[in-house]
C-alpha cells in the first residue's frame, strides 16, 4: 500500500507540473493582459508609458512566460499563491472567501442527488418495463436534454416574476438581501430562500444521469449467473437486488463518486453567473475575463489536486467495496 501511494503520488506531482505549465502558457498567451483589461473596462482612464511599464514590472507581466511560471512555481513551494491582480489580495485568501457559497449549494445538491438517484434508481430496476417506469426514464430524458441555462431563467420567470408578491416568489440573485447586523435565524432563512433556484438547477441534471448510470449497471448486474443462482435459492426480489446486484455496481458508483469531487468544490460557472452566487465558478470565470494570472493559476492548481485526489480516493475505495480489488 505504501509504494503504491507513493507511485500515485509521484505520478500526481508530474501531472500537477505538466498541468500548470500548459495553463500558465496558455493564459499567459491569451490577447491582452491584466492592465489592458482593466483600461478596457474604464476608457476614459489614460496611463502613459512610462507608468504601463513600472506597472508590468510591479506584476511581473515584462518576465517571458517561462520565467513568470518559474517565478510562480517557486513562490508556490514557500507557501505563496500569489496576490490577485485586480482585487488586490492574496489569492489564497479569495479562494477561501468564495469556497463556502460553493459548497453550500453543491453540497447540497450533492446530498440531494444521491439521497434521491439511488433509490429511484432500484425502483427502476426492479420495476422495469412497466409503464410507471417507463413514465419515469421519459421524465429522466427529458430533464438530462433541458440545457442548464434556459433552466435557470425559466425558474427565474415563474418563481420571480409570475410568482411575485405570493408566498412562491423567490429572489432572482446573490446570496442574500439581509445586512450582516440582522438575526442569524432570519439570515439563515434568507440564505435558504436564495439557495432554492441553484441548487435546483445543479441537482436535475446530475439526477437524471445518476439515475440511469444505476439503472442501466443493475440492468447488467441482474444478468449475471449469481443472480439466478440467488433467484434459485427462494431469494425475494429486492433482497435480490439490494444484497447481491446492487453491492456488486458500487465500484463505477465509487468511481462517479471519486471524479464528483473536483465539481463539488468548483461549483458552477453558467449557474453562478446567472444567479449572481459569489461562488468558485463565477471567481474563475471573472478571473479569465480579467487575465487575473495569479488567480487563474491558484484555482486551476486547486481543480487539478483534487481531481487527483478524488481518482486516488476511487481507487482506494475500491479496495473496501470489492475484496478482489488489491492496490499492492
């Protein structure tokens, strides 16, 4: 176990590297750069050149690309993610302010998903071919095609305009309308109103998907020879599929489970935009279109770690659902 985790965690570093390195260049070579955008965004501010360049050295924008990742690199192994451009902090601590609204909507929806896929997902199974199931796999497609985004305004028009005034009007943005002085039962409560339309829109479509990536490796489980054998025996049906098909479909579950990590923590850029949420999406989104460099290294070296981290934590849970399965 220990060279294994060892292997998994040199090979991790490498990829770390090569990751990077290819999105450090890339941004780097993106038209503009971080003042030019912000001269962009105000075209009656005018800076003459002599203080454009004291400017990009203060940034360190005049170094090559390579020098600037190297110089990067190394602040990173000290400890430094570096200062936002633009907002002017450190990027760790932007990171840390946007990480809580993320997480309280995908997590959410996260809990949501799996309380709700996986026992609808055996329903389907073990009701298949009947005309409610098939009333449901319906349901599921269509919900799977609806595209995110005219999701969301859809809820924003009947939930926010059609509904307003009645006890079904929700708010249309942010995350709430209460100053930081009002009664925490009465923020808590606004927060969770606010909440109701993203995670809404976060949850459908994962739903839908989670749902029949279960039912269709059921399908396949139930057609094993085990299967019959346990028929055989006078097992009933859901003792069927819950104590033998269903424990023998958890390793591509642990594997969904592994790579759902990254999208936990880095929310939702097109559902964060629309709702305005102050989440990692929309910082990362914000960040690109502000060629934020220090910014877009920080959160894509967070994306990256806990991709990695999320497929060795599949692979170690594998160890644990099936016996089998051996790591050494």
């Amino acid at each position: 176990m220990a060279t294994y985790l060892v292997r998994r965690l040199l090979l991790g570093l490498l990829t770390l590297v090569a990751i990077t390195t290819i999105v450090y260049g890339l941004a780097r070579n993106m038209p503009g750069s971080p003042l030019t955008a912000q001269l962009g965004e105000d075209p009656s501010r005018k800076i003459n050149a002599a203080d454009y360049e004291r400017m990009q050295r203060a940034y360190g924008l005049d170094k090559s690309w390579p020098e600037g990742y190297l110089q990067w690199a190394g602040n990173l192994l000290r400890g430094d993610l570096g200062r936002s451009i633009t907002r002017k902090q450190p990027v760790a601590s932007l990171i840390a302010e946007r990480l809580g609204p993320t997480l309280l909507v995908s997590g959410t929806a996260f809990v949501l998903i799996w309380m709700l896929a996986i026992p609808i997902g055996l329903y389907s199974s073990a009701r298949a071919g009947k005309p409610d199931e098939r009333l449901t796999s319906l349901a599921l497609y269509a919900l799977y095609s609806f595209p995110t985004f005219v999701a969301a305004l859809f809820l924003q028009v009947v939930f926010a305009v059609w509904a307003k005034g009645t006890p079904w009007e929700l708010p249309l943005f942010g995350m709430t309308d209460l100053p930081t002085d009002a009664p925490i039962g009465s923020r808590l409560v606004d927060v969770a109103r606010h909440m109701i339309l993203p995670v809404t829109c976060q949850t459908y479509v994962s739903l839908a998907y989670d749902i029949r990536f279960i039912r269709a490796n059921m399908e396949e489980a139930v057609r094993q020879d085990y299967i019959r054998t346990a028929r055989a025996k006078g097992a009933g049906p859901w003792r069927v599929l819950f104590r033998h098909a269903f424990r023998n479909t958890l390793i591509p579950l642990v594997t969904l489970l592994g790579l759902s990590l990254p999208s936990l923590m880095g929310g939702s850029i097109i559902i964060e935009q629309i709702f305005t949420w102050p989440g990692m999406g929309r910082l990362f989104f914000e960040s690109i279109r502000e060629r934020d460099y220090p910014t877009i290294m920080g959160l894509t070296l967070m994306f990256s770690v806990l991709t990695l981290l999320g497929q060795l934590l599949a692979d170690l849970l594998y160890c644990l659902v099936d016996p089998r399965v051996s790591v050494d």
